[in-house]
C-alpha cells in the first residue's frame, strides 16, 4: 500500500509518533555530500536545504519530542573517503539516514555500503544508473533521474525543436560515460539526426579543443550535461567561439552559473530543474530559504529539504527510527514536497517513479521574492512529460 505524505501536513502528526520515554536523544541524520572539489557549490546547497527543514521541523517540536540532528561530513569528492565517512556515520554516530551525494563515482562506492549496512542512503545528483540494481533497497534518488531518463527528456526537446545536429562534451568517469551511452541509445537513433561526442577529462579547463572539433558540424544544441565540473567554461567558450544553439547543462547550480558565465548565457543555457519555479508553494520556500542564505532555493537545495522531510514522514509512518523501517516507508511512501515539479514515490530499487524534470533558461528581470536582490530570473521553457523509471539490468 503506498501511503500519501502531503510534508506539511506531517509536521503536525510528529509529536504523536513516539512515546515519552523515546523523547531524549535527537535523531541523526547525515548530510554526506562535498563540501570541498569540484562539487562544493552544489553541496552547499545541500546541507543548506537540510537545515532549513531541520529548523523547521524542530520549531514544530521534532519528532515525537525529539529534535533533529544533522550530522555533517564532507566526502571530498572520493569514493573511499564517501565510504569512510558513511561508516563512521552508522557505527559511531547512529544515524537513521544518510543524503546529499553528488559525484556519480561516490555514489556507486557509497550505495554499496549503504545496501550493505542497511541504512538509507538518498542521491541529490549521483545519476548514472550502474548506482541502482535491481536488489538495491536502501538507495533512493531524489532529483536527478537515472542518466537514460535525462536523455530521453532531452529527446523530447529535440524532436519538439527538430534539431538535427547535437553536439555533445562529456567527461571521463561514470556519469559523464554514462550520459554517453544514453546518447548512443536515445538520440543517435532519432530520424534525421546527426551526433558528434566528445569526451574530456574531469578537471579540464579549457574546452576550446573540443568545441573546435564541435564547430564544423555547426550544432544546433550542445549537450553538455555529461561534464557538471566544466559546465560554466563550456557555456561561455561555446558563446565565444559563435556557436549559436543552446547548450543543455548538467542539473547546474542556478546561482552559480551566473555567477561562473554571466550575462552572455542569458536566453542560451538551459538546464534541467526538479524544482517547478512557476509553482507558488516554491516561491514562498525560496523566500524564506533566501531569507537564511542570501542564495537561491535551486535543485540541490530543494533535494537536502525533501531529504530531511521525506525522513522524519517515514519515521511518523512506520513509527520507528529503525533504518529497516524508514527505508520501507520510503519505498511504499508518495511525498508532496512544496515546490518539487513532481511527487515522490518509488520503485523497489529506488528509481523515481513519477520524475518529469522541467528545463529553463535564464533571463533579465526582477525574480521577486525568490531572490530579492538579484537582476535575473529562471524562465521556464519545457515541461517533459513523466517518463518510466529505468529497469537495471541486474
């Protein structure tokens, strides 16, 4: 039976969950994310949405009395070092879930421990699809789909725009290898179409070479949502070079990518978002996340809110901290979070079963309460429609 969590409605049923005797100890939850490498500014606003719902769940009284902890530990973008700290977490600090993770590579080596220790482990980014298998049971996505799904949206968009030359710039580790082979399986095959793929290492800095080999098929849209490390240098080298279609990013930090590529991207960059900006319960979440950070409420924000929400809903539902329990009433929940483009629920494996992930665009203009003091706003541009949740080979 699935049971439906509208999360603000949950704040209310937490003080019932538990008896007197259980409100002593706070409830640990872990953000395990990058707080240092190329990923930092995405797991900044991680750890940043986490709190907001922590402090909000707190000021409401907890969970039946108990208050929640957040657990902090950077992951330094390093499979071992992700492993360590997810140890480390269970075994000497006792937490009930774990989320935040960014890096594909981290995600793969920590999933395994998670599956492991029996603890929930939830992906913010971390989308290639090795990650999930069919027996996976306490790894769950939250914002970015498995990487066929991405591109069976970015299918839609071409079909809808009939683009037929797609550039593509990926880099050299697994999600960038596997948005390749989603590529190969969803956009190759498309009527008409014609695809040229670059591969660049992670820490690359200059894209010039790639883009050059790029320039003579004259793209009319550049996929470069397998390289997240070198999106803002690609969108602005791409803009300098005179390639002229938009260029699709990797689930970008909002903020970050004015800040990294400017006014040149306005109109030209398009990225992928699990938050839906047109929706008025987000407006009144960024107002108040903003109020906290001076920052905007984007995806990985919105992702480490859902986290902390979805957690303390499942703790009420199952009525236990237990990690057993809390992954089982992830896996049988559907939780409305304020502002997510869609509902979460769940396949066994963990997979989203109802992601239909928005694009947008930037343009100038006030963005109102959202983000008071800036001079651009996200426009959105395409909605895609609900795509079946990828079935793991294995």
């Amino acid at each position: 039976m699935v049971r439906q969590w509208s999360i603000g409605l949950c704040v209310l049923l937490l003080a019932a969950a538990f008896g007197p005797a259980q409100a002593q100890q706070p409830i640990k939850i872990a953000f395990l994310s990058s707080l240092s490498g190329p990923f930092t500014p995405w797991g900044i606003q991680v750890r940043d949405g986490m709190k907001l719902a922590i402090a909000e769940i707190n000021a409401a009284g907890g969970v039946g009395g108990r208050k929640i902890e957040l657990v902090e530990r950077d992951d330094r973008n390093n499979a071992n070092e992700g492993v360590t700290a997810f140890k480390y977490l269970v075994e000497r600090e006792g937490i009930v879930a774990a989320g935040g993770v960014i890096s594909s590579d981290v995600g793969l080596a920590v999933s395994r421990e998670a599956e492991a220790q029996k603890v929930p482990l939830f992906l913010t980014m971390s989308g290639a699809h090795q990650i999930l298998t069919k027996e996976s049971r306490y790894t769950f996505r939250t914002c970015l789909p498995a990487a066929p799904m991405n591109m069976d949206y970015i299918a839609g968009l071409i079909k809808d725009r009939n683009y037929t030359r797609v550039g593509v710039i990926v880099a050299d580790y697994a999600w960038g290898h596997a948005l390749r082979q989603s590529v190969e399986k969803h956009i190759k095959p498309l009527p008409g179409v014609k695809v040229q793929i670059e591969v660049a290492p992670v820490p690359e800095r200059d894209f010039t070479p790639y883009l050059r080999k790029l320039q003579a098929m004259d793209p009319e849209i550049l996929i470069a949502t397998g390289h997240p490390p070198g999106n803002a240098i690609i969108a602005r080298q791409s803009i300098e070079l005179g390639l002229k279609g938009p260029i699709i990013g990797p689930w970008y930090p909002t903020e970050f990518t004015v800040e990294r590529v400017g006014e040149l991207m306005f109109g030209r960059f398009v990225d992928y978002s699990c938050v839906d900006f047109e929706n008025a319960a987000y407006q009144n979440l960024a107002a108040k996340y903003h109020a906290q950070t001076k920052r905007l409420l984007d995806n990985n924000a919105l992702s480490g809110y859902a986290i902390v929400k979805m957690v303390a809903a499942s703790i009420v539902s199952g009525k236990s901290t237990d990690p057993k329990a809390v992954a089982t009433a992830i896996r049988t929940g559907r939780f409305q979070i304020d502002g997510y483009a869609w509902p979460l629920s769940y396949t066994e494996w963990g997979e989203m079963k109802e992601a239909a992930p928005i694009l947008y665009t930037y343009e100038k203009g006030a963005a109102g309460k959202i983000n008071p003091t800036a001079s651009w706003r996200p426009k959105v541009v395409f909605r895609s429609k609900t795509t079946p949740p990828y079935v793991p080979g294995e």
